[in-house]
C-alpha cells in the first residue's frame, strides 16, 4: 500500500470539506454513504467469491503486469504533469 499527499486543490478542498461534515455529525455522515458503502462491500464480496475461479498461467501474468505498469504510469503522469514523466529515462 502506498500512501501519499492528494495534489489536485478541488480534490483537497473536498476532503476537508467532507471531514469537517464528518467532525460536526459523524452519525448523519454514515448515513448518508451508508448505501454506497454497502454496494461497494457486495461487489467486494461478489468479486473475492468469483476470483475463486479464475485461472490464470504465467503468460497471464506478465499480460497483466504490463497493463498495470502502463497504466500506473499514465496516472502518475496525469497527476504530476507529462512533462515530468517525459523527461525521466
């Protein structure tokens, strides 16, 4: 797991905003993502029982790997700025 510091100002100002909601009643803050928290949980629990079924090989593996990478690399770039990525060797 990797942690790290939100960088985008919206995105931070919504986070502060939703704590302070959360501080002043965190009861009435629950309940209003109570039913978004419990669809998540199903499709969590739905995706840990259907994993049980998947075969992968080796050649899946590296297929997958590849995937992530690119697509991890898209992101951070996205969030830094593509300049930053470009120049990187």
């Amino acid at each position: 797991m990797q942690i790290g510091t939100v960088r985008e100002p919206a995105l931070r100002v919504q986070i502060v905003a939703q704590r302070s909601t959360f501080d002043e009643n965190p009861a009435d803050f629950r309940d209003k993502y109570d039913n978004t928290q419990q669809a998540l949980t199903n499709k969590i629990i739905d995706a840990r029982k259907r994993l049980k079924q998947v075969r992968a090989y080796p050649d899946s593996w590296r297929h997958v790997s590849t995937v992530c990478t690119v697509t991890w690399f898209i992101a951070v770039c996205t969030l830094n700025s593509a300049s930053s990525c470009l120049d990187r060797e």
